[in-house]
C-alpha cells in the first residue's frame, strides 16, 4: 500500500514551523505469527480504513520526530530524516501486523520565507567567495601569463638558433641526397625498362596460355554440348517412352492383380455360401430327425389312435355332402349311413377329445369332433360335389374305403 503522511505548520526544535510531505510504502507481514496478529487488529476493516490507522500512526512519529530536529538538519539531511522516521514507527506498525517497505521525505517548505532566507544567506557567502576567487584567479593568471611570455620568449630564441642549424646542415645534406637520387633515379630507370621488357614477355606467355586454356576449355564445351544434345534426345524421346511403356505395364500389372482379387474373392463368396447351404442343410437334416424320432416316439406311445392320425393326416379334407345329393343306388344308401354315423359320433364326442376325453387337442395333435367328422368323410372317400349334385367319384369305391364304413343295420 502507499500512503502520504502529510504534518502542516509543526514547529521544530528551534519553533520554525514547517509543512512536511512524506510517501511510505507499506505491506502486511507474511509470517504466520504476525499475519495472525494483522488478521486481528484489521479483521472486518476495508483496506480504505486500514491506510488510514498507518497513516495516522506514520503522521504521528513524522510529527514527534520533526520537534526533535532542526530546520537545517531537515532541510539539508532528509535521508537522514527518513531513516528516524522508519526507526520510530516500525515497531508501532510492527505490532500490528505492518511492515515499513520504504519512507521518503517527498516536500519540504514553510510560509513564513525561512527556508528562502537561508538560502539568500547561503548565496550571499557563495557570491563572495566567489568573487574573491575570481579577483585572486585574475591576479595569478596575470603574473602566470608574464612568466609563460618570458618562457616562451626564451625557447622562441633557441628554437630559432636550432632551426637555422638544422636548416644549414638540411641544405647540406638535401644536396647530397640529391646526387645520390639522381644516380639511383638513372639505376632505376635502366632497371623498370629492363624490367618492363621482362614484365611484356611473361605477359605475352601468360596470353599464350591464357589462349590454349580458352581453346580447351572451349572444346570442353562444345563436348558438353554434345553430351547436352544427346541427354536431351534421351530426355525427350526416349525417356518418354520408356515411361509410357512402364505405366502400361503398370496398368497391365494392376489390371491383372484386380482380376485376380477379384476371381479369389468371388471364389470364397462362393465358398461361404456353400458352407453356409451346408450348415443350413445341415441343421435341417437334425431338426428332421428329431421332429422323426419325437414323431416316432409318439407314434409308439399312443399305437392305434397315432396310426389312425396318420392315416388321417395323408387323406384329402372333404366337406360333408348333403345326404342322398347326387348319388344313385348303393351310393345313396351309404350316404344315409355316413350321415347317420357322423350325427351319432358329434354327439358322443361333442366337447370331447379322442385320445385325452377333454375338448383340447391331445399330445398327437388330433383335432376335436369336427375332425372327426372331416376323417370319417374322407376314410369314406367322398369327395366335394358340384352344386348340381354331381359327384366328382361318381360312386366308385375301393375295398379299403368300405372297410372304414359302419356296419349297415339289419333290414
């Protein structure tokens, strides 16, 4: 947190009153102990009344301390003044929790021109000591720059004398240089024509060379051109349809290995349904022989009346003629007697099942009375007739069919 603890017109130790401006930074302490403590004294506070107690504590040592110093120790040692200020109010903010980051002197003034006045004074004592330095730096300076003039008057003189020494024995000796470079401009003069005659035949070499490297490097190239010219024939004709023979073998190649996926996955399509047929005709064949053997076991436990059902099973289903309708003869007389039998059996066996006495169909399946009826007509062997009254066996009866009919009652 940064607060500004602010002390207006507070008088020091020597009754100046000053208005002082501080900045401090401040923060809660993070060990357990003293975050404990903190918790305490600010517990249901907002960080708003917070600064204000640190505040007003930190305004209150800034104060206490101010009448203890005075107004040049305050003015002209503020760090020092800041450091008293954290000292004292540390352990304060301490016990509750506060730690003091840093604390600042930000302003320092007063409205009755105190300050002000002693720094006229201080400026006062500083221009003249200034000006004294200037009078003194001027004296010095003049009698320093006769005595630089004097020096420099005396080495101007030797340095004259040396430089007309050093002029003579420099003519003398630029002379003597002179003849020397004559004789060695002539030397070297001789030496760069000889040299330049040298410097053309290595040149005139170096061309000749320079030639025979060009002319075999030009062969070079035209050999290269050649081999150019033939790798692009290669590229362009043959290349080409090389390529186009490697991708109709590829297509060949392709097409093949498709006819032959093909032709293997057609096969083991046909061998799945085969074996499929086969598990078919397989379970088929078992569930026939068990519908047989149950059949069978059927038959044996209900003897006559399971023979009878078969038999019964295997004849067509006839509805019962009218009596008498259509037939002729002896086929009329019978006709009286099946209906008079099928009247006799429905009452007998009216609700009542065959082989179990109740109005259920038995173990073998066999129907109620109205099978009955249906299987007499049909071991009879009469067939539908025609609404005209024609009938469809026209009177012909088999020996097996006669043995099926009731007795005929004596006459």
């Amino acid at each position: 947190m940064t607060l500004q603890p602010r002390c207006e017109d507070v008088e020091t130790a020597e009754g100046v009153a000053l208005t002082v401006t501080g900045v401090a930074q401040v923060k809660i302490m993070t060990e357990k102990e003293l975050l404990a403590v903190a918790c305490e004294q600010f517990l249901g506070k907002n960080v708003q009344d917070i600064k204000n107690v640190v505040l007003q504590t930190l305004e209150g040592h800034l104060r206490s301390i101010l009448g203890t110093l005075t107004v040049e120790q305050i003015y002209q040692d503020r760090d020092q003044f800041a450091k008293l200020v954290r000292e004292v109010a540390a352990p304060d903010v301490g016990r509750m929790g506060i730690e003091i980051l840093s604390f600042t002197i930000k302003d320092v003034y007063d409205k009755v021109d105190y300050l002000s006045s002693l720094g006229k004074t201080q400026t006062a004592v500083v221009q003249r000591d200034a000006d004294i330095g200037v009078a003194e730096a001027e004296r010095d300076a003049g009698i320093r720059e006769a005595e630089c003039k004097k020096e420099m008057l005396d080495v101007k003189f030797m340095a004259d004398t040396k430089i007309a020494d050093s002029k003579r024995a420099f003519e003398l000796q630029k002379s003597a240089f002179s003849e020397e470079v004559n004789i060695k401009t002539a030397e070297a003069q001789l030496a760069y024509e000889l040299q330049g005659a040298r410097e053309q035949q290595k040149i005139r070499q170096e061309e000749i060379e320079i030639e025979v490297v060009q002319r075999k490097k030009q062969i070079a190239v035209e050999a290269q051109e050649i081999l150019r010219t033939d790798k692009e024939l290669i590229a362009t004709v043959r290349r080409p349809a090389e390529a186009e023979a490697h991708r109709i073998q590829q297509i060949a190649e392709g097409e093949k290995v498709k006819q032959v996926l093909l032709a293997q996955a057609e096969a083991e399509k046909i061998r799945k349904i085969g074996e499929a047929e086969a598990a078919v005709i397989e379970a088929m064949g078992k569930a026939e022989a068990e519908r047989m053997k149950l059949k069978a076991e059927a038959y044996q436990k209900y003897g006559d009346a399971a023979k009878m059902a078969l038999v019964l099973e295997a004849l067509p289903q006839v509805r019962p003629p009218r009596p008498g309708v259509g037939l002729r003869g002896p086929c009329q007389e019978h006709s009286h007697r099946l209906a008079r039998s099928i009247e006799c059996r429905s009452t007998q066996h009216q609700g009542r099942n065959p082989t179990t006495g109740t109005g259920s169909p038995g173990p073998l399946g066999l129907p109620d009375h109205g099978f009955q009826i249906r299987a007499t007509q049909a071991a009879l062997g009469l067939h539908e007739v025609e609404e005209g009254g024609k009938d469809t066996r026209q009177g012909r009866w088999t020996e097996s069919e006669h043995a099926l009919l009731p007795p005929h009652p004596a006459s």
